[in-house]
C-alpha cells in the first residue's frame, strides 16, 4: 500500500551530505518525494512509496550518512502527493 510520511531529522545533519545521500537512499528503495535543509539546522523530507520500502527509507533517516550523527527523527503520516522523483529542494 502506498503511504506518505514527512520526516524531520535533527541532529548533525547538515554540512555532512545528508540531502544527496538521502536522495541516493530514495533511488534505492524507490522513494519519491524530496529533501530539503531548513533555516533551523534540521533536515525536512518528504517521502512517498510502498510501506516496506518506506519503512527502510526511514530507518535509513535514522542513522544517515557515515558523518551525520541524527538525534531525533519525528515522522508523520501526509496526504499522498504523487510524485514522479525524488528530488533535493531549495
């Protein structure tokens, strides 16, 4: 079943190549959606897909790349936007 989560991650979580190596992790489990750094040091995404490759997308968030250190990761369920890609926003 197709779902749609948001996702904050705080943390060490920018400066450390976190949107492009989200954006490879999306491409893997086939993730659509986007990536973006907020003005408040946190990473925001948007992530749409099947439920089990969502649910390792999102582990994935937890951990990030090997120099990011995530603190906290708040997810909640959104309305479903159907996206074609995964893209890194500005």
């Amino acid at each position: 079943m197709k779902r749609r989560f948001s996702i904050k991650i705080r943390g060490k979580v920018q400066g450390v190549g976190f949107r492009f190596s989200c954006m490879e992790a999306a491409y893997k489990y086939g993730i659509k959606g986007y990536v973006r750094n907020k003005p408040d040091g946190s990473v925001y995404a948007e992530a749409e897909g099947e439920e089990e490759n969502l649910e390792y997308f999102i582990k994935w968030c937890k951990k990030g790349p090997l120099w990011a250190r995530v603190k906290d990761i708040e997810t909640e369920e959104i309305d479903i936007k159907n996206d074609q890609s995964f893209d890194i926003a500005h």
